[in-house]
C-alpha cells in the first residue's frame, strides 16, 4: 500500500459511532486519526496481511471500537464471544487468522480467489474450530470492512465504497452469484462415492417439473431408496441450466451418525455431511433465516417471531431450502412445526410472487393435510434392477483392479444383462417381493455378494433369490441381508408414534407378521387402541404392505422380527395369561435341552397297550387336541411338534440316539423306557394335529404366518420314520395327516410373498405322494398365474394330463378354482391351438355350466376387428367377444361356437365384461338384405333414463336366475331385455341420474335399493367380481302386462310429463307389478336363462 492512501475520517462517521457507542465525538476522531498516522508512518504495511496486522492491532488497542462491533451486532442480530475474538493470537480476528478468514466470502472483490482456494480456506477456518455457528463468512467481511471504513482504506476493499457504517451492515451485497450456488452444489455432489445415476421412471423429470410448478415439495420413502440422491439431481439441473434463480442455496440435514451409509459389505460407515449445514432442532432453521433478515429479530426467543422472519426472509429472497431426513426431529414432535412453518409461507399475501423453493425428504409419508406436493419414493423397477446391477459391477471392477473375482460380473455380455432382466420381470409378481429387490441397496448387496462372496460360483439372479427366500423366511442367521434390513428398518421403528403406550398390541400383530382385518380388531380392542391410527402409522413408514381386501403383512420378515426385538429391548415383550397350556410350555423348554436326561423324561412315558397313560398325560393330550390357534400360542404349537419330529428321527439312528439321551449302549433307565417316550412324542403330534385341523376345518381360510408353519410340520411329520412299535398310532397320524393335508389345499391363501414358498412346497409333497386331484388342483390353481413361466408351464402340463387321462373330470374341475387356468391359456394362447389341450378343454366345456369359465355357446358375431391372436366382435345382445384362432372371418358377420377362457371389464363400460374365447367352429354369413326390424323405432321409443327406480327393478326382475355376474345382468342381460320393450340406452345412461352419490354407487347399495332386500350380493373370493343373488323370485303372468303399462305409460307422456317417483312412494305407483314372490327356482348356480 502507498503511504498517505488513508483518508482523514468524516464527520458523518464520527458521528455514527458517538451514536452507537456513546463515545465522545472527539475523543473518537483522536484515536482515528492517531491510528491513521502509525499506520502511515509504517514500514511494514507493504502487504495486504501486514496491513491486516496493522489494523487489528490498532482495533484490539482502540478504546471505542470492540463496543461498537458488540453495538453492530445487537443491533443486526449476531451473538458472538467478542472478547474471544479479539484476543490476541488466539482471538478470530487475531493477526494469526485473518489471512485465513478475509476472503472466504467471494465479494471481496481484492485479489479474487479460485474455487478451489475458497474451498481450502473455509475448510481449513472450520477445521480451526472458529465460531462458524455464530460468524458466517459475510458477517466477517462487514467486520472487517467496518475496519478499513473507519480508517479511512475503503479503497484496499470496495470499487465503489460505502457511505457509512450503517450501509455496510444493511446493503453489503450479499446475493451469491450462480457460480457460488454451484460450487454449493458441487460440494454436496462430491461427497458421494457412486455417481451413476439410473431413473427409468422419470422421478428426476417429475421432481423438476414440481419445483417449476411449485414452491414445497415431499419426498417420502424407506431409508437408503435414493431420496437424498434425487434431490442432488433435481438441483443439478435446476442450478445449472438456470431454470429458477436461486439468491441462496440452504442444504440443511437432521442427519445423525446413526444414519451414515451402508457399504455393500455390511458395515455402517460415518455419515458424509460435506456441504451439509447439519442441525438437531427444528428452530435452528428458523433462526438460520430469521438472521439472515438485515435488521435484527426484537425478541430472539419468541418462536412465532421467528418463523414470521423466516417466512419473510423466504418471501423476500429467491431461496432454496432443502431439509433432508425430516423425520429424525419430526417424528415425535406432536407441535408439527414444519408444518406450521409451510402453512405460514403459503399464506403469505405475497406467496404466489415468491420465488423460493423447499424440498423435504423424509421416511415418513406425509399426512394429507401436509402444505405443497407428496412425492413417494420409487422402488427400482425390473430393467432399472438390471442396469444398475451392470453399473455396479463395472464400479466395483474398477476400485478392485486386481482382485479375482469369483464372478466378474463385469465382463458379462448384453445377453446376460437381457436374460436378468426377462427373469426379474417374470418372478417378481408381488407388489411385496417386487419393493423389497427393487430396493437400491439390496442390489448393490446382491451384486457385490455375487463378486466377491461366491465360492460356489452362483449366479446373479440366485443370489437374488436367494435373498427374497431369507427376507420370507426371516433372519435366523447374521448375514449381509439381515445387517442392511436392519439397518433400512431400525429408524423407521423408532419414528412409531406412542410406541410405549401402544407396544404390547404392536408385538403381537409383529408375532403374527400376517394379519387380517378381525385380528387388527380384535388385538387393538384388547388393548384400547385405534386400530385405523395404527394401520396408518404402520403405512406412513412403510413398514406393511395391504395383501388382499381385509389382510395385511409386513413387508419383510426382517420388519417384523426386528420390531420384536426393538420392543423386547426397550419395553420386554408382553406376556401371555396363564392358561391350560402352561404344562406343554413347561415340557417343551426341558425337550429342547441336550442331554435329555431320565429327570426330564420319566413323566412323560406312554406304555404300550392295554396300559393307558397317566392321568396327567391324559388331560393333557385333550387339552393339546382340543387347543385353538391364536397370536400366542401359534408358535408354540408348531415349535413342540417340530420338537417331537426332531426327537422321534434322532431316536432311529443309532448314531444318534445315545448322543440324544446321554448315555452309552449300556442298559439305563432311559434306554429302557424309549419305546414308551417315543410313544408319549407320536401321542404329542397325533392330538396335536388333531387340535390343527379342528381349528382350521371352522375357519374360512389360513392366515399366512399360519399356513408357513403348517406346511413345514406337514413335511416335517411325513418324514418321521415312525416303528411298528408305535401300535396303531402311526395310523392315526397318516390318516390325520392326509385329512390335514387336504385342510390345508383347500383354504390355503392366496399367491403373495409370504405365501409362494409354502405353495411351492405344498406342491412339489402333492406331486412326490400322488395325492388326491382336489389338494392337487387347489394348491396348482393359485401358482399358475403367479409363478414363474417354467413352474407354470409344469403346472399346467400336469393339469393336461391329469384330465385328459381321467375318465371323468377331477372334481374341482367344475368349480371357479379351474379360472386361473383359462387366464393361463389366454396368455398363452399359443398353447390352445395343441391336440392335448383341445381334448382337455372339450372335456373342461362339456361339464362347465353356462356362463361360467369353460362353457360352450353359440351365437352370431358381426362387427369382426382383427386382432394380434385372433379378432373380435358383437354378438347380437350386445357382449363383446375376443377370440383367440388362427382363422381370419373374410367377411363382417359369422354364425359360431365358442368356448369362454376368461372374462375381464371392459375398459370404456363399468359392470360390462368382455368374453376372451375358444372358436370352436365358424360359419360365415354373406351380407342380405333384412327386412324391416320389428322393434319400435325411435319414434315409439322410451329412453332408459326416464325410468324410476321401482320401474327398473320390476324389469330386472323378469330376467330368470337363480344367481348372475353383476356384470351380466347389467350388461348382455338388461340390454336384451331392454330392446324387447323398445326403451334405448344402457345401464350405464341410467344409473349416473340415480345414483349419484359416490356412496349409493357401490353395487351393494344398489341392489339393496332396488330389490329391498329381495336379492343380495355376494362375493365368493377376495378380488372377485360381484353375484347377484336372488332370495324370493315372483312369477306372475302379470309381470309382462306390468312392464307394458309402464312402457305404454312413458310413450304416451311426453318427457315434460313425466314425474319421478320420490322414494318413499315408488312401490305404490304400479300395483300390477305387486306380483307374487314365490320360492327361488331350482336351476343351475348361475344364469339360467328362460326363452
């Protein structure tokens, strides 16, 4: 610096300070210009850091100044320790650390620095442990600008200097540039070792084009799924092409050390919070931008203050906040303050103007009333699974240059890529499998336990298998899995609202892991719960998956398991009443020790007959055979008679009998009582399953935690050898087992996660014993839509047989369990066309009653479209047909027989079914000329919509039937019925007048309203379409005379005329519809229809 640079202070300035510090003016202008002299006279200001430590040491000596920095700072809102930062050497503004702090901030426009050497300098003033919570790097710079302002060198920082102290502290331009935001950008996308991002789903588009089209955005997903991820993406573009200009880029993180990242080998490693600003509370953020307001917040302790200044501070400025892992502070916080604080910005009078932005991510779903827009995290999807698998490898190849692999799965070619794509497409059928491989991280598990944890040399798509086999069954065995579900799942456990209060019912739906809706009841009764509360509370953190209508499973085994032991830990897991099965809990505890030893077994020994057992023995086999399964005793069940398999396969090996008892080849009192123990284990299963199929026999159908189990004692048992010395015993057992067997086929659940391998293995024991066609079918029936392509097409193949060979059909072939069947052969319509399979479905069509799957009919097809597999049509009454056929109609209209596969809705008509169908035979019509159609014209027509609701059931009740497809009776059925009348359009046009609310909608309440009770809707199996069944039926020759009035009645008014029946008078307007209600007729289980 030249000497004689510094200017002489102003009287403005001087007086500035008197003001803020009550200093005497003059006194002031003294020590000014006294410094001003030193530091002209001075050798040693040559350098921009020596005139630094000329400076702070004149401000260290100057009486006035450290009360006017404490005065600056109450008065613009900054707390700080001023006496430690003015300490010599140590202090912040000490000669030893301004050098490193002066241009931190990127206005300082003096020797402008790189990116780069920014970065290092505020890296290192952090390491430094200076009060950066306090002092931001702007503060600094109106600290030190203040300096060189009041001597007078405002020339060493500013082109264009200020006017006065206070337009330091109230105009400093503070507005990053875009480079800044970037570089805030860069240094949250550099704390990432993966970089290879894969969206085939648009969640990066569909980000972006929320935060263009909106200012608050939710992400919400289970942990590790990318969310944190997505946001650096949507930044990146956002930032980078200038879509919106931010003034300020806030990345603020709740994220602790609990939550750092997991490594593919199992191992959580610290948390990465480069560039993060991380906090603890919720109102740390409102502080951070109510400070950053110019003028200081009156009462910094008063919270609606605050968030006042920090919706303004948004209001003001164009921000970007983004609070990531909300969850962490928001979970327990009953107050809500983020969501108080959205409300609060929404309702600004200048929110619309508002440029700024915020972006949450949370485990949590959002409740509805939640301001801005809810996002769900996607889980991977098949091909996305497939590309970042390949992604992977090539990444994990790259870091281990020389390591041999056992599969290099990066060398693997495109076929490979394709083919793991074509099987993860087909064996991810549940939406419950499908979340948990779709999961990133079970990928990268997968990919790296593939490379580097494969002895064996499996292939990829085994390993994942053989993940989603440990994620059904549970985890047993520490492995890579069971670390990162416990690591996806432990926090989320934590965030359960009311944990304490609610933790006993918690365990036991956890206990039961598959529940449904009467034990949600029943378990939340027990307990005084909301049952609706906890059931979203559950999927808020995405913790249960909904399985059927009124069923529910956790997502994984993992999930439930590992809630148990979170609460068995915290709280102790809550015990069961004492009840008449205590003396079995008792027993199974001393049958799991080993030894057993002669103490333990000598009270529980069967003798031979015609000894009976004692007393005690007695009770307790009818207790067992009498016990009924539920939430706590399930397991125990099923664990004592695992137990008496083990026992009674241990005893029939020599090797390891003794190792069992204890004792040598030498005579004991053990060896000498075994025949009346093994006696006493065989009596244990035999009243056992007795108790089982008692209990199952009176349900409706099997839980799936309970079917699990019931398969694998099922297994267990058949594979005891069982002595002839067991009396008759062992007959018992057998035929309790196939009478079990068959219990379980016919009301095991349905195809889903938790239920595909005991279907499995349900199968393969039916198929290795021969077993009867109704277990067989019933357990084949609901795989075949379900599994993959190659156990399908074995299934199915087996089915074929089974049929074609039998002299009559096996007898579940005439009931709706053979639908899958005719959905399989529709997709696969290749198949159709084989001899084997034409002579089964002849077989199939003869014995199949009309309208149902299978069943044959005839009848005139026009409006021919050609399709992929065959063409489709009308037939006369107005069904829509899909046929399946390499034959081509050449013209417009055949005459044929069909054969129905399947039905589906119609996608353009609610309640109107289209027929996917066999051509059997064809015959094709030429074009004539018809004469002209008897039905009433136009002219002589009614529309449908005039019609009451009491008119249109006496219609629909001329339709014969027992019972109908609400879809047929309200489609082909009324329409014909409709057109013999001459009254135009459908049911469609008539019911939206009719019932209009969204309640009356539902079928179940139109049938109510309509017949009054005279006819009910039944739903025969989860997921069906809804039948219409007729409880009294009137058959009166008055019916037809009926309808005509009301026809005539309607043709003869015009439109304006005519008046509505209200509700409460619709019965009484046509007495001669009042026709007698008779008994139902006796005829076949669905539409018989009468000509």
């Amino acid at each position: 610096m030249e000497k004689g640079k510094l200017d002489p202070p102003p009287y403005q300035m001087l007086c500035e300070i008197e003001e803020l510090t009550g200093f005497n003016v003059k006194k002031i202008g003294d020590e000014i210009v006294n410094s001003t002299d030193l530091i002209r006279d001075s050798e040693d200001s040559s350098t921009e850091s020596k005139m630094d430590k000329l400076i702070l040491n004149w401000a260290d000596e100057t009486e006035f100044f450290r009360p006017l920095i404490e005065k600056l700072a109450e008065k613009y809102g900054i707390t700080a320790n001023f006496k430690f930062l003015f300490e010599k050497r140590t202090g912040f503004f000490s000669s030893e650390q301004v050098i490193t702090v002066r241009n931190v901030a990127a206005q300082h426009p003096n020797n402008p620095l790189s990116e780069k050497d920014k970065l290092i300098l505020e890296t290192h003033a952090k390491s430094s442990k200076l009060v950066w919570d306090k002092l931001t790097p702007i503060t600094v710079m109106k600290i030190l600008s203040t300096f060189y302002h009041i001597l007078g060198a405002n020339m060493c920082v500013w082109k264009v200097p200020p006017k006065s102290i206070q337009d330091i502290w109230e105009n400093f331009p503070e507005n990053p540039t875009s480079s800044e935001l970037s570089l805030t950008l860069d240094l949250l996308l550099s704390s990432r070792s993966w970089t290879d991002y894969v969206d085939y789903q648009d969640r990066k588009a569909n980000l972006v084009n929320e935060l263009k089209n909106g200012k608050i955005v939710t992400i919400y997903g289970e942990g590790a799924t990318g969310k944190t991820e997505l946001v650096y993406q949507a930044l990146d573009e956002l930032i980078n092409t200038g879509a919106i200009s931010f003034s300020h880029l806030l990345p603020i993180t709740f994220k602790n050390d609990s939550q750092g990242e997991y490594s593919d080998s199992g191992d959580i490693q610290k948390v990465n919070l480069k560039g993060w600003d991380q906090k603890s509370k919720f109102h740390q953020i409102l502080d951070l931008l109510s400070y950053k307001l110019p003028s200081p917040p009156d009462d910094g302790g008063d919270v609606d203050e605050r968030m006042s200044r920090a919706v303004e501070f948004l209001i003001k400025y164009n921000v970007c906040l983004v609070i990531d892992n909300h969850e962490t502070v928001g979970a327990m916080d009953p107050h809500k303050p983020l969501d108080a604080f959205l409300k609060k910005f929404s309702d600004h009078e200048d929110f619309v103007n508002s440029n700024s932005r915020i972006i949450i991510t949370t485990r949590i779903r959002p409740d509805s009333t939640r301001t801005g827009k809810a996002i769900p995290m996607l889980y991977l999807n098949p091909q996305e699974m497939q590309e970042l698998s390949k992604k992977r490898a090539n990444w994990l190849a790259k870091r281990n240059n020389n390591y041999s692999f056992h599969i290099p799965l990066q060398a693997e070619d495109k076929s490979h890529w394709d083919d793991l794509n074509t099987w993860l497409e087909t064996e991810l059928q549940s939406e419950l499998v499908k979340n948990f491989a779709g999961h990133p991280r079970v990928v990268f598990t997968a990919v790296f336990a593939a490379m580097f944890e494969n002895p064996e040399r499996k292939p990829l798509k085994e390993i994942i298998r053989g993940q989603i086999s440990l994620a059904t069954g549970g985890k047993s065995d520490e492995n890579v899995l069971s670390g990162l579900m416990k690591y996806i799942t432990s926090n989320s456990i934590s965030y359960i609202p009311e944990l304490e209060r609610r933790h006993e019912a918690i365990a036991n739906l956890a206990m039961l892991h598959s529940f449904n809706f009467e034990d949600l009841i029943e378990i939340c009764e027990q307990h005084r719960i909301d049952y609706s509360v906890l059931i979203r509370n559950f999927e808020d953190l995405d913790l249960i998956r909904k399985t059927g209508e009124e069923s529910y499973s956790f997502r994984t085994k993992y999930h439930s398991e590992e809630l148990l032991e979170y609460i068995d830990e915290k709280y102790g897991l809550p015990q069961p009443p004492e009840s008449k099965f205590e003396w079995w809990s008792k027993k199974l505890k001393l049958l799991k020790q080993r030894p057993l030893t002669w103490k333990t077994v000598q009270h529980l020994l069967v003798p031979p007959p015609p000894n009976v057992p004692s007393a005690i023995i007695q009770e307790q086999f009818a207790i067992l055979s009498l016990t009924k399964l539920h939430p706590r005793n399930t397991v125990e069940i099923f664990t004592l008679l695992r137990q008496m398999c083990i026992i009674l396969a241990t005893l029939s090996k020599s090797e390891t009998k003794y190792q069992l008892l204890g004792v040598t080849d030498q005579p004991s009192d053990l060896i000498a009582n075994e025949e009346s123990f093994r006696r006493f284990c065989a009596g244990t299963i035999n009243n056992g399953l007795t108790g089982i199929e008692a209990h199952i026999s009176e349900s409706r159908s099997i839980k799936d935690d309970q079917f699990k189990r019931l398969t694998i004692i099922l297994e267990d048992v058949d594979k005891v050898p069982f002595p002839d010395a067991i009396d008759g015993t062992y007959k018992q057992i057998q035929d309790q087992l196939d009478s079990l067997f068959s219990q379980v086929c016919q009301r095991s659940p349905a195809y889903s996660q938790e239920t595909s391998v005991p279907l499995h293995n349900l199968w393969r024991i039916s198929t290795e014993k021969d077993h009867p066609d109704v277990s067989l079918f019933n357990i084949g029936m609901r795989l075949l839509a379900k599994t993959g392509q190659n156990d399908a097409r074995m299934i199915f193949d087996l089915f074929r047989y089974r049929i074609c060979v039998s002299d009559a059909l096996p007898e579940p072939c005439s009931s709706d369990i053979m639908n899958p069947l005719g959905l399989y052969l529709w997709n696969n319509k290749q198949l159709i066309l084989v001899d084997s399979t034409k002579i089964m479905l002849d077989k199939l069509g003869e014995d199949s009653a009309q309208e149902r799957i299978f069943s044959i009919f005839s009848g005139v097809l026009g409006n021919i479209q050609e399709t992929n597999f065959g063409f489709s049509g009308v037939l006369d009454d107005g069904q829509v047909i899909h046929v399946a056929t390499r034959e081509k109609p050449q013209v417009n209209q055949i005459e044929a027989r069909f054969q129905i596969l399947n039905q589906e809705p119609s996608p353009d008509e609610e309640d109107v079914l289209i027929l996917q169908c066999r051509l059997l035979a064809m015959k094709e019509l030429l074009p004539e000329k018809h004469e002209q159609s008897i039905s009433k014209s136009p002219e002589h027509s009614v529309s449908i919509t005039v019609l009451t609701k009491n008119e249109m059931f006496t219609i629909l009740n001329t339709i014969h039937f027992t019972e109908v497809a609400a879809a047929n009776l309200f489609g082909s059925l009324l329409k014909k019925k409709l057109e013999e009348k001459g009254v135009t359009g459908s049911w469609k046009d008539w019911r939206k007048p009719h019932f209009s609310d969204k309640e009356e909608y539902k079928i179940d309440t139109i049938i109510s309203q309509l017949s009054e009770g005279l006819w009910t809707v039944e739903y025969r199996s989860s997921g069906t379409a809804a039948t219409i069944v007729r409880t009294k039926r009137k058959e009166s020759e008055d019916e037809n005379a009926g309808i005509s009035e009301i026809i005539n009645n309607h043709m003869s008014q015009s439109r304006t005329d005519f008046v509505q029946l209200d509700k409460t008078s619709r019965r009484k307007k046509s007495p001669l519809i009042a026709a007698k209600r008779g008994s139902p007729r006796r005829s076949n289980a669905v539409v018989k229809e009468e000509e």
